[in-house]
C-alpha cells in the first residue's frame, strides 16, 4: 500500500521547507554557511577555488529546490517525456549558466563582492566538464538548455566519465601529447549521487531456454550503476530538467576471502574491471570500433537507463502497450541502439509481453538521429565479441532480424540482393551487426540533422528502407545551439548593445531569438556601427589577453581576427586552412614593402584535438605548429601574418574565441559535415563566414543572404565524379593546381622543419585526394581574397555582420528542441509553478 505523507507534524516539515536565497543578504548567509559547514573552512583561510565552490553549492541549493518542484510535477501530473539517450555532453562551465538561468547573476556578483571576492575570478575555477569530444555532445548540452527553457520534460541519459576528453599538450616540435583530464580531483558542486538510484548491469554468461520455453540469462559478471544527477536550469522559467549520469561499481566491492588468503591483487580486480568501465570517454576519431570496452559501455549505460525509465513507467501502474504514451526515448547516433534489444529482453524476458507486441512498443517509443554520413563511422560489432559479451542480445538481433527480413521479402519477393543489403547482419570474416540499420528499424522515426544531410541519408544509408517504409519515417531536424550560452553569456558587451538597441528586455530575444531581425533597420546606422565595432574589439582584445598569459606572445589586436576550431579531422580539412596560410606567407614574402602595406593584416587562429590514434591528424597539428614558429618569427611579414595554434581546445576557450572572430572557417568538402554547429555560433556572434557548400553553412547562407557568406568550392553532385577520376584518370598536382604543388613542395623542401615528417600527410593530398584539396585550392584563395577586399571597406564589413548575426533566429537550439518534441517525440510543455 501507498504511505502516508508527510509522516510525523505536517506542520514542522512545512516550518523546515526552505524558500531560494534571493536577495544578497540570504545569498552571502548561505555562502558563509558553506564555507563553514559543507567545506569547514573560515574567513582567514579562505581561496579562490574555496570561495568558488561555497558560492557554487549556494547556487546548487536554490537549483536544486526547482529541480525538486519539476520532478514533483512529473510524477504527479505523469506528462509523456523525453528521454534523450547521448553518449557523450560536452557540458563545459556550469556556474555561470545556472545564475544567467537563475536570474541571480547580480546578486550573486554583489553577495560575492561583499565577502571579498571577484565573481569573474571564481567562475574560472570552475573545470569544465569535458564528456565529450566535439558536435555531438555539444548539441546535446544544447539541447538540455532549450528543454529546460521551453519547459518541455526531457532527461539526458550518459555516463559519468572519471576522466574526460584528454588535455591536449603540445610538445617543442609541435607534436600533439596526452594527458589524462582528472576533471573530478576536486569537489564537484553540482553533481548528487544518489545511493538509491542502482541497477545491476550482467555481461557475458549463457542464454539458455527453460522447460517451458523461455529465454533465461544468467551467469557472467554483474556490475553495479550508481546515478548521478546533474541540474538543468531552464533560462526564466524554474523548470529545471535531469542529466542521469551512471557511474559503475562492483557489486561485491572487495574480495575478502582472497584477501584474507594473502592474494591482494585479487582481491581488487573485481573491483578495478567494473570500474574500469565508466573511466574514460574514448576519443572520437570516427574508426574506434571493435574495441569491447566501448561496446560494454554503451550497454551499461543503455541497460541502466532503460532500467530507469521502465521502474519510473511501472509505478504507473499501465499496461505496457501504453509505454509509447509516456516516453519517447532518442537514440542520439547509434550508441545506445542495443536499447532496441535490451528493451525486447525486458519485455518479452521479464515481462511476458508476446513478441510482436513488443516489437510494437518499441518502436513507438524510440526515435533515431544519424549524424554522419561518413561510411567509416557506422558502427558495426563483429558477431563473436558481441555473442561472448551480450548472448541473448545477440539472439534477440537475430529475431528482430528475420521477421524483418521476411516483411521485406514479401514486399519485394525474389529480391536477393535487396535482403543482403538490408540485412542487420553484414556477411563477412568475422560477421558483423549494422547498428544504424537497427536503430533505422526500430525507431518510429530517423532524422538528419541539417537539410541537405538529411537528404543525403535518405539517397544513401537510408535508401533501402525509405523504399521500403516510405519516406515519412524520415525527416530532418537542422541543429541549433542555445543563445544563452552562445551570446549572452560568451559575449555580455554584444547581448548589453542588442538589448539597449532592441529596446525590449533581454529575456524576451533570448527566448525568441527571431526577434535579433529588429537590428536590421540599424545595419547601416554608424553610430551603431562604432558600438558594434567596438565590442568586437573588446572581444578581440579579451582574446588576446588569453594568448599572452598563456603562450606568452604579443597578438596583433587590430588586425582581422581568422578561426578555425574544431576536432581535426581530414573531413574538416583543416589542411587547406594551413596550406592557405603557406600560400598566403610566400605571396606575401614576394611582395615589396610598399606593395605589403595594402595587405589585410591577419591574424590565423586554430583550435582542436586529434583522435591520439589518429596519425595524419596529429600530423595537421604538428604542421600547424611549425608554420607558426617560422611565419610568427620572420619581420618581412609579421605585421600582415600571425599564426597561432592554441592548445587544449574546449567549451570554455570557445567562449572565448568565437566572440573575437571576425572571420571563421568551416571548410569540409562537400557532402562531409553533417551540419557544424559552431557556424552557428560565430554567426551568432557577428562574425562573418568562409565556407563550402556543406551542411548547415546552406542554410545559414540561406537565412541571412548568400551576399553575406563567402561560399567557394565544389558542390556535393561533384563529389563522387571527382574521386571517380582521381582513382581512375589522375591528373598530377603540378597541372592540377599548380599553386597547392608548390606550397607542398616547400614544406617537403624543409621550409617548416624536417620534411620527411610531412610525407604521409602530403601523399594523402598527393596520390588519390579523397577530400579534393587539389580540386578545392584554388577557389578557397579566391574566397579569402574576396574576404581581404571586404574587410579593408569597414563600412560594408560592419553591415554584413549585423545582418548576420540579426538573421540567425532560425539556429537557436529552442527552435530544434520545440520540432523534436512536436513532431517526434509528441510531448508537451509542463510549466512548474
Ligand atoms: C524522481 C527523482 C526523485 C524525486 C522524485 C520526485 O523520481 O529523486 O524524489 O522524482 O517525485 F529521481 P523518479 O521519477 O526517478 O522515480
Ligand atoms: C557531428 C557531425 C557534425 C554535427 C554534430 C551534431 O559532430 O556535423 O554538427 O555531430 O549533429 F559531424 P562530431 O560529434 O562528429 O564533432
């Protein structure tokens, strides 16, 4: 039976209901009280890192009384919700967000004043939470912001990686080295354990059939996962939503039999392979599969989850079939697809539930969003690692597999070739198992996540199935990013000028981002203009600040800040930056003095880590780092060239660079990059855009005028036929384009140290140029020149990037998450009073 609540005096539990610390007495009273309590430290003895944490467990107290209110009100009014299932959150600083999404920055910044202490300076002590490696787990931090903001019920799903993303250091010769990212090693003010949240998770063990017939999983290894949770504060609004993070832990700690017998070492391995499992993030280099602790990982974590979600969905009391009324889980990319199969075993295994019934929940509650066409990256398991690791999965896979196959067979029956090409299971040495085919089955729905991604998916990847399901399971949903992190808070001069010149409170565009167009009528208004400058260079000055405490060199502040910061990769062709650069030093040697005074003066800004694995993008950095050393050193050019490759890329340095850009490169070759989200962002920000043909640059040219992006390059059509006729009528690169021949040759010649270095790297560009640098070169010298001449007329420069940024309404994160929740997950907004 239910019990009653509250036991004990209603009334003394209702005298000790805390109300938020609001005004700046009750915020300093709470901040003392944790530096006296929560950290037992005093006045005397108290640090920045100290003070950081008392204020930062201050702020947690009050998120953490709306975070109370929310989960109250989704238990008790029982609305459908989101689960959105992603591997990686690139979460960054949390202080910061929470008093912007609090509404207590200013009193925060007065209480902290008053006990001594600089609220800027504390906020850096704060280390950001790096669990993931670039777009994709951005997005989903993005996309837990607007949830929140738009009061719509989600919960994140992930791991809590002891380690996050690697630090990145760079050596004297440039090459990139790793260390490990303790991101934990102090107190972290907003994380709750709860001890009453576990799940124990099986690996291995047998898959057997009882008498009377059914399927049994028992044996192997039992792991514990502990939840962690992290608070979302939505932005004017107390709804605050869940990040459910699962730590793994042996079931039996320690082994004290084997202790007590001498046997130390034993007694700890239990214990040090289950928490081997949530140690580390593994780096993203799209080719890291076949490895078993990956794959262990994301069942774990698949496993925990659905655990989760189906005691949340039991103490409903429903029937299962009403599962899809009450929860819509996104598989974000294909690593959480075996939820498809863990969800069948928990149904049909545990529950009972007739197969075809399951198969129908589970594919009305989950929802797939690819993201990457690359054919490297879709993930796929040799059949022997998975049979050993998981048993029943593997014969679940095999069901799912053979019913579906049959449906396709009798659609088109006699189409053998269609059966092999759709089956979930690859033929091969060993077999393996299409994951993004399963996640394609057994979801409702599958999403792009730019226009022209999605429709590539569905002319490639998706093609069979389009034909078979029809093309209303596929859709498009073009990322956003939220404009609270983005803007206001990256960029405080910009958000101050808009809000004064809009004339309307800053909550309102924030939450309508729509609502920057009304800057348009000031494009050309130079008394605008001069403000809008001017925070720019503020920016850009903030920025260099940075370079010179921690390279220790001089920028060149006035000069057209250029970026380009992103995960290395030879998609992202981060080499034809470099060798643009290259390019760009000779003509500028070759010049006179007098001819060089009307040169742009540029400074070239890169940011990114390689995969460790990766060997020809570590080479893009070390490359990087040497034509630094030589251009940054050589007088004939210093005033007009600046290069700079700034170590240990994260969220935070982005908040840094995006805002001081004026220009910023987003480059793959066409067809490549899915979408890019920070285009987004330095378009948000007023900076102006190079860029090819590819992914969300379309749109973003689309919305705020092509007029206004300097687009060059080869388009998506061409692609194929290109890399047909490098294979089979190659074309040497001297006839091809002579300009790229030389500045490869130079660096062969050991004009940026040993040349032998470089050799891999140039013969990817050499022989075959699978991302067409050859066919590309060209057209991207022409597009930075077009930029140079754009940038010398201020006057025309400053109205484009107000344009810009006025028409980038379209890309805020709301706007996704509200299409997600409309026309996927069908779940509706959930005020919290
Ligand atoms: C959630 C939270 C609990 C919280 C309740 C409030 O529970 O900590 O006390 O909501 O109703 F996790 P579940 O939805 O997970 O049961
Ligand atoms: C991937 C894609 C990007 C896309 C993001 C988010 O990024 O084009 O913008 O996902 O959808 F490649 P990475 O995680 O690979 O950096």
């Amino acid at each position: 039976g239910k019990e009653k609540w509250p036991r004990g005096d209603e009334k003394v539990w209702k005298d000790g209901l805390r109300a938020a610390d609001d005004d700046v007495p009750s915020i300093t009273k709470s901040i003392v009280h944790h530096v006296q309590t929560s950290l037992s430290r005093q006045a005397y003895n108290l640090d920045d890192l100290g003070a950081y944490q008392a204020t930062a467990l201050s702020a947690k107290d009050n998120m953490l009384l709306n975070w109370n209110e929310t989960q109250l009100a989704y238990t008790r009014k029982q609305p459908k919700r989101a689960y959105y299932l992603c591997i990686e959150y690139l979460m960054g600083r949390t202080f910061d967000n929470a008093l912007l999404n609090l509404g207590l920055k200013d009193q925060y910044h007065e209480g902290v004043g008053k006990l001594g202490f600089n609220l800027e300076d504390l906020l850096t002590q704060e280390r950001d939470a790096a669990l993931g490696n670039g777009g994709l787990g951005r997005l989903a931090a993005c996309y837990l912001d607007s949830s929140s903001s738009q009061e719509l019920p989600v919960w994140g799903y992930s791991l809590r990686y002891k380690y996050g993303i690697f630090q990145q250091l760079i050596a004297p010769d440039g090459s990139q080295l790793e260390a490990p990212d303790p991101w934990l090693e102090h107190l972290n003010p907003f994380e709750i354990p709860r001890y009453d949240v576990q799940y124990e998770i099986r690996f291995y063990g047998q898959a057997e059939r009882t008498a009377d017939g059914r399927a049994v999983w028992s044996g192997g290894q039992e792991v514990l996962a502990l939840a962690y949770d992290v608070m979302i504060p939505g932005y004017g609004t107390k709804n605050t939503n869940n990040l459910r993070l699962w730590e793994s832990k042996p079931k039996r700690g320690f082994d004290l039999q084997s202790f007590n017998a001498g046997d130390y070492e034993r007694a700890v391995e239990a214990s040090n392979s289950a928490e081997a499992i949530t140690s580390v993030l593994y780096p993203n280099d799209n080719t890291t599969f076949g490895k078993e602790l990956r794959l262990k990982q994301q069942y774990f974590w698949t496993a925990a989850s659905l655990a989760d979600i189906i005691r949340r969905f039991k103490s409903l009391e429903k029937p299962f079939s009403a599962l899809p009324d009450y929860a819509a889980i996104q598989l974000n990319d294909t690593h959480p697809t075996l939820a498809i199969p863990e969800l069948m075993r928990i149904l049909v295994d545990e529950e009972e539930v007739p197969w075809n019934s399951a198969w129908d929940i589970v594919t009305n509650t989950f929802f797939f969003t690819n993201h990457t066409v690359l054919p490297e990256a879709l993930e796929k398991w040799p059949v022997p690692l998975f049979e050993h690791l998981l048993p029943r999965h593997l014969q679940i896979i095999y069901d799912i597999n053979m019913t579906f196959l049959q449906s396709v067979e009798k659609k088109f029956p006699g189409d053998r070739e269609r059966l092999s090409r759709m089956s979930l299971i690859e033929e091969g040495f060993p077999k393996q198992i299409r994951m993004a085919y399963l996640a394609i089955i057994g979801s409702r729905k599958v999403n792009g996540v730019a226009e022209l991604h999605s429709q590539l998916l569905k002319a490639t990847i998706c093609k069979d199935f389009v034909e078979f399901y029809g093309i209303s399971k596929f859709g498009n949903v073009t990322n956003g990013v939220t404009p609270r992190r983005w803007l206001d808070q990256c960029n405080p001069g910009l958000s101050a000028l808009i809000t004064e010149t809009l004339k309307i409170p800053k909550s309102e565009w924030l939450k309508d981002l729509k609502k920057l167009e009304g800057l348009i009528k000031y494009a050309d208004d130079p008394q605008f203009q001069k403000k809008w400058a001017a925070v720019k260079q503020t920016n850009k000055e903030r920025l260099a600040q940075y370079v010179e405490a921690t390279l220790g060199v001089k920028v060149n502040a006035k000069a057209m800040f250029d970026v380009q910061v992103k995960r290395l990769h030879e998609y992202k062709r981060q080499t034809l930056n470099i060798f643009g650069v290259i390019h760009r030093y000779f003509t500028l040697k070759a010049m006179t003095p007098e001819e060089r005074k009307k040169a742009n003066p540029r400074v070239v800004f890169f940011a990114g880590k390689a995969a460790p694995g990766y060997y020809i993008a570590k080479l893009v950095i070390r490359l990087i780092v040497n034509v630094a050393r030589v251009v940054n050193a050589d007088p004939d050019t210093k005033d007009y060239l600046e290069v700079y490759f700034l170590p240990d890329y994260s969220v935070s340095l982005a908040e840094l660079l995006v805002p001081a850009s004026n220009i910023s490169q987003h480059i793959s070759t066409a067809g490549t990059e899915a979408s890019g989200t920070s285009n987004m962002k330095f378009c948000l920000n007023g900076g102006l855009l190079v860029g090819t043909v590819d992914g969300a640059n379309i749109e973003i040219g689309e919305e705020i005028g092509e007029e206004n992006v300097f687009f060059f390059g080869h388009l998506t059509e061409a692609v194929e036929d290109l890399r047909y006729q490098h294979t089979y009528h190659p074309v040497p690169i001297e006839q091809k384009c002579p300009a790229l021949a030389h500045v490869l040759n130079e660096i062969s010649a050991g004009k940026f140290g040993d040349g032998q270095t470089y050799e891999p790297l140039l013969n990817t560009v050499r022989h075959h140029d699978h991302y067409l640098l050859t066919e590309d070169f060209q057209s991207y010298i022409d597009a930075l020149k077009l930029v140079d001449e754009a940038y010398l007329n201020q006057t025309t420069w400053l109205k484009k990037s107000i344009i810009t940024c006025a028409k980038m309404g379209k890309f805020s994160s709301d706007r996704a998450i509200l299409d997600y929740a409309e026309e996927y997950w069908s779940i509706e907004p959930l005020k919290v009073e």
